[in-house]
C-alpha cells in the first residue's frame, strides 16, 4: 500500500484528536442515548412500509407527532424526522426500524424517563393501528434477502452495493437491527476512558445480548447482531487496539477502511488512504468516518455501540452499567483491571455470552463494581428506583448466567437438530 506522507496523517490524527480525545474540563458527565425499535405488523410479522398511504409507519407517526406537538422536519437527504423539542429526534433506519436520538441529559433519571415516556407514546397508537413495535437486537422472523430498502438514499445505496460484495451481513445490519447505544463524555482522561469502553464491549455484548433467533430459527447465537457485526466488513468494526496515542489508532483505523464510494480500475473496492495517497479524497473524509462502526465510537463524546435493544423496561441496566463504570473514579480503575485485554472475546461474547463461564465471572465482577459506582454517583444522578430496576436485571439474569436471549429461545418450540443454525446465513 502506498502511505500518505507524514505530515498529512499528522494533520488528519490533530483534527481527530481536537474533535474526540482532547481533554475535557472536569465534572461532565452529561449521558446520551439512542433507542432503535422494529416496526412490524401485528398480524404478519412482516416490517411495516415506511411511506406506505395507507397504514403506513410515516403516516402513523405522523398522526401522532400532530397530536403530542411534534415538529416534522426533512433532512439533507430528503428523508424525514421529527424533532422532540429540547428531548429527542425521531428518524428511520435503511428497513424501516425507528430511531430515537435523545439529547443529551445531565444525570441517569432524567434520561431513563424522557426515552421511556418517548417509546411508550409511540408504542400504544402505533399498536392501535396495528403496528408493533419490537425491543430485540434483530428481527426475529424475516430474512434481509425479502425486505425491500425502505430509504432509497444514494448513502444506503452506496453502503448496500459494498457490503453486498462480502456477503448478506450488511444488509442484515442496515435493515434489520436495532440496538441501544449510550453515549458518554470523554472526561479530562480520555485515553484512559476510551480504553476502558472498548475492552468493556464484549460484557456488554454478552450481558445485554438479545437476538438469538433469526428467520424462525436459534441462529446458536445468544447475539446474532453482534455476529452480523463481526462479519459484515474488517475493515471498519471491532474493538481498538490499545495504544498510548488513541487518537492516531483511530487515524489509522480510518485510513485502513474501504472507501465505500469507489472502485478502482479493476471493479475493486480500496482502503481510504489508497485515494488520499494519490492526490483524491479528502473532502470525503468527513463522510468516510460516518461510515465507520466499531463497538466505541469518538464523536466528540464517546459512543457506546455494543448492547442489542431491550424492552423499556430494561433501559436502566445499560445505562447504570456503563454511567456506574465510567463516571465513578473508583469502579472505573478496578473494571479497567478486570476487563483488560479482552479484544479476543468478542466473537466468544456474542456467541456464547454469559454462557462462556469465564465471561460470565467477569460481567458479574463488574457489575458488582457498576452498582457500587452508580450508587456513589449519588440519588440526583442515579436514584434509588433506577439502582433498584438494574439490581432486579442483574439478579434474574447475569447473575445467574443468562441474558434476555434465553428468555426469547424459551418461547420457541424445542427445536430438533437440524434446525438449529450454526453455520453462517
């Protein structure tokens, strides 16, 4: 591979540093939350259309948003959303799955509440009009192969003819998961702070993990997102590596990832730093590193992408887990301890979760430690209902050695042998 020089990795590692890893004036700790729910009908199970005139999911949220006061808005590629006043923005994934963007809010009890109160008042009209909203990592019926794009955008478009050409994961990830990420402040150490979040991301993945079936079936994995994760592309998912210059790893990170928006002489797709090296690209940089997903994400913040969606009733668990482990000095040095060098788990994490006896040691360890953070943080920040909410998750599933998953392969019928997946689909 022919390198970029010297000075111009320079520049684009300061630009990188100055948008994510500079540090922070102590005391943030502001925590933002995004929410991703299926959209399926009640009868079929099928996903509802988006734009569909009638019973449609644009048009249902539509008649809701008029009446709670909701602004519709319509981003720079034409698709809608619609703005919470001072609370959250709702907007729609490649398959039709909802997203709720929540500002950010200054303590766990605020947030929990806001995302709640936002799911549950799209929750019962929406089933009211036949439209059922799910909380799992991946929908559980339908395989991507028969679900149309529901947003035609030329950056969907781009991403799907990629992603096609290593397999169906892409497409799995694009239009059929939904998960819930939690954003943090980098802190006034946020190397520190960044290395603890990635090698927390196989925990996460194991003790929230959530879509074990797809297409009817127990796929053999406690989390089947996460495995679309792994395989849909190398290049721009996983974990980061430790270094003591975080924000030249991500750098390079982004260099090494395939430009989705090109193909060279040959059909062949290449590493970003191959068209920078050659004079192109540059204003494409900006685009490029939105196109990149790994479990942590720098955004100015830190963006905690691991945890396969789960019922509302559950948001505090995640939440309290990651605010507890993070915000707190103490729990944050015995869990960078604990959970060190765990970049090798995460395929073990998704396929296994707390099943894997060694990881389930771990994830009760920490959180143990999350709970004892959450609760020195203090009632304003996390309250006792909150605490109480997250111990009543930890004690009927981690705990014990079982996740949401086990719940959802429960209401299966047992299955006979041969109908268990275990190779790739």
């Amino acid at each position: 591979m022919t390198h970029i020089a010297a000075d111009q990795f320079d520049a684009l590692r300061d630009d990188v540093f100055a948008a994510s890893f500079f540090p922070q004036a102590p005391g943030g700790q502001g925590i933002g939350v995004e929410v991703e729910l299926l959209a399926h009908d009640v009868d079929t199970n099928r996903p509802i259309p988006l734009r569909r005139e009638r019973a449609g999911l644009l048009p249902a949220i539509r008649r809701i948003a008029a009446r709670a006061g909701w602004s519709e808005l319509v981003a720079y590629d034409g698709t809608a959303r619609f703005d919470i006043p001072g609370r959250a923005l709702i907007s729609f994934e490649p398959g039709g799955q909802i997203e709720i963007s929540m500002a950010p809010f200054e303590n766990a009890n605020d947030v929990v509440a806001a995302t709640r109160s936002i799911v549950n008042a799209l929750r019962r009209p929406l089933e009211d009009s036949g439209i059922m909203l799910r909380s799992l990592g991946i929908d559980p019926h339908n395989d991507a192969r028969d679900i149309p794009m529901q947003l035609p955008v030329e950056r969907y478009e781009r991403m799907t003819e990629y992603f096609e050409t290593i397999g169906p994961f892409g497409i799995r990830m694009m239009r059929q998961t939904a998960a819930i990420q939690i954003s943090v402040d980098r802190g006034g150490d946020p190397a520190r702070r960044w290395r603890l979040l990635n090698d927390l991301a196989p925990y996460l993945i194991a003790i929230f993990a959530n879509s074990p079936i797809y297409a009817g079936r127990d796929t053999g994995h406690q989390s089947f997102r996460a495995n679309c994760w792994r395989r849909l592309d190398v290049t721009r998912t996983g974990v980061a590596e430790e270094s003591d210059d975080p924000a030249a790893a991500y750098t390079r990170f982004a260099l090494d990832a395939h430009d989705m928006t090109l193909v060279d002489d040959l059909g062949e797709y290449r590493a970003f730093e191959h068209w920078l090296a050659r004079g192109g690209g540059e204003n494409r940089w900006p685009s490029h590193l939105t196109t990149l997903f790994p479990e942590v994400r720098p955004r100015g913040h830190f963006e905690v992408r691991s945890c396969d969606a789960l019922p509302p009733k559950w948001y505090a668990a995640p939440i309290v887990f990651v605010v507890g482990l993070t915000y707190d000095a103490r729990a944050a040095a015995e869990a960078a301890v604990l959970s060190a060098e765990s970049r090798a788990l995460l395929r073990v994490a998704g396929e296994r979760g707390v099943h894997d006896a060694d990881i389930a040691r771990t994830a009760r360890d920490l959180f143990q430690l999350a709970l004892d953070g959450a609760a020195r943080l203090g009632a304003r920040f996390v309250s006792p209902a909150l605490l109480e909410t997250t111990k009543a998750f930890y004690t009927r599933y981690t705990a014990v050695g079982r996740s949401l998953a086990d719940d959802a392969l429960a209401e299966l019928s047992p299955p006979s042998p041969t109908s268990v997946i275990r190779s790739p689909i």
